[in-house]
C-alpha cells in the first residue's frame, strides 16, 4: 500500500504499550487516519478469510479493494453509493488519552445473565443509536 497512499512507517504500526494505535491515530490528520484504518479494517478481513478456510483472498486484491474503496470515498459527491454506504461523520479526537479504568469487567455467577448497554443520540440530526451485549 506504501508505493500508493502515504503511511506511517513500521516502527509506528509497532505495539508500544496499551493505547498504541488511540496515540498514532492521534498524531495524524484526518486522511492519514483515514488510511490506517482502511488498512487495518482490510487486514482484518483477510485474517478472517484466512481463519475461516475460505482462503480465497489476496493481497493484491485488497490494493486494488482499497484503492477502489478509498477512492470513491473521496471523489463521491453525494458521500454515498448505492448501498446506502457513506463515511462516518468525523468525531473530534480527544486531546489527551484517558487513563484506564482500574475495574475489569468480570463475567456474571453461573445461574445469572450480565447485560451491557450503551447509546447515543445525535441531537442536530435527531438520530441515534443503541446495543446491547449480553453474556
């Protein structure tokens, strides 16, 4: 991908503690994140395909999905294909990283079922969203 989108270098993609990527993604504007991103979320999908015994991916493949896929991103007026698909409204990185919660989350008693939720709402565009995890 580096002979056709600008990257960070290696040493920067190198796990250096707890919030590693939070810290690169940080550090770089909103196309550089853009690209990482992409990228990560495109090797992940090889790994999967990798896992999963479908094997049928390639490397060059994902250039060429990626080229493709970031490309139209960029150059699509409207934002949006016709799968309805359009990029995230960019949410401000914070200034500072915060600490880590000292609680880790801990599966529930045997006989009980633990539900986690979460949701937000958009208030300009009156739109929201919700989930639910249970264990």
């Amino acid at each position: 991908m580096r002979r056709i989108w600008e990257l960070p270098t290696e040493k920067d993609f190198s796990y250096t503690g707890k919030d590693w990527l939070l810290h690169l993604l940080s550090r770089s504007d909103d196309s550089m994140r853009s690209r990482i991103l992409l990228l990560l979320w495109r090797s992940w999908h090889l790994r999967n395909d990798v896992v999963h015994e479908k094997g049928n991916a390639t490397v060059a493949s994902a250039v060429a999905f990626l080229r493709s896929y970031h490309h139209d991103s960029r150059h699509n007026p409207s934002n949006s294909d016709t799968k309805g698909k359009r990029p995230a409204e960019a949410a401000p990185l914070a200034s500072s990283i915060p600490a880590a919660s000292p609680h880790r989350w801990a599966a529930p008693p045997v006989d009980w079922v633990k539900l986690n939720t979460d949701g937000a709402f958009r208030l300009n565009s009156r739109g929201g969203g919700a989930g639910a995890a249970a264990c």
